[in-house]
C-alpha cells in the first residue's frame, strides 16, 4: 500500500514538472507567481536545478517499484529510464513553449 502513495506521489511529481515547463517564457498578462520565478531564475541556475527535480522523481520512482522489481541493478536502471525517459518528454514538450526551448 506504501508503494502506491510513493507512485502517486511520483506521477504527482510529474504532473508538478509538466505545469512549470508550461509556463510561457515570454511576457503575458495577468503573471502568476510561477512565471515570475521562471522569469527571475537565471538560466544556468534553471538548468542546475534540473538536478534536484529529477532526482526527486527518480528516488520516488525507486521507492513505489522496490515492491515488485528485483532490487539492485533492475530496478535502478528502470528508475533512470524511467526519469531519464520523461526529462526527454520534457524538454520536447518545452519546444512547443512560446519562448522556451529545450537545453
């Protein structure tokens, strides 16, 4: 029952990463506070913290799959396949982005 809420909590967590990569890099009105933290975040500390986001995903990934993959190098390839995988889903996603791209 524990890996369920860490799935949930994982699909949550890309569901998070989908709506900041959908903020428009390009000026609208009637800003929200996430697009002014994209705004304001300087490019290189955007892409730095691609670092933490993902490998949240990748650790709650981990513990929602321990139950029922073979721990130990099964299970952590799949869990880098899997936020691997959807960091790349991302930033093509980003492409379609007035004013954002992929990097």
């Amino acid at each position: 029952m524990k890996s369920l809420w860490f799935m949930l909590l994982a699909i949550g967590h890309m569901g998070f990463i989908y709506r900041v990569s959908s903020i428009p890099g390009t000026s609208k009105s009637g800003d929200d506070s996430l697009y002014s933290l994209i705004v304001w975040t300087p490019p290189a500390l955007q892409n730095l913290l691609h670092i933490p986001v993902f490998a949240l995903l990748a650790w709650l990934w981990h513990l929602a799959l321990r139950p029922w993959l073979e721990s130990g190098p099964v299970l952590n390839t799949v869990v880098i396949v899997l936020a691997a995988g959807y960091g790349i889903v991302d930033e093509l996603h980003q492409l379609q982005i007035p004013g954002r791209y992929a990097s």
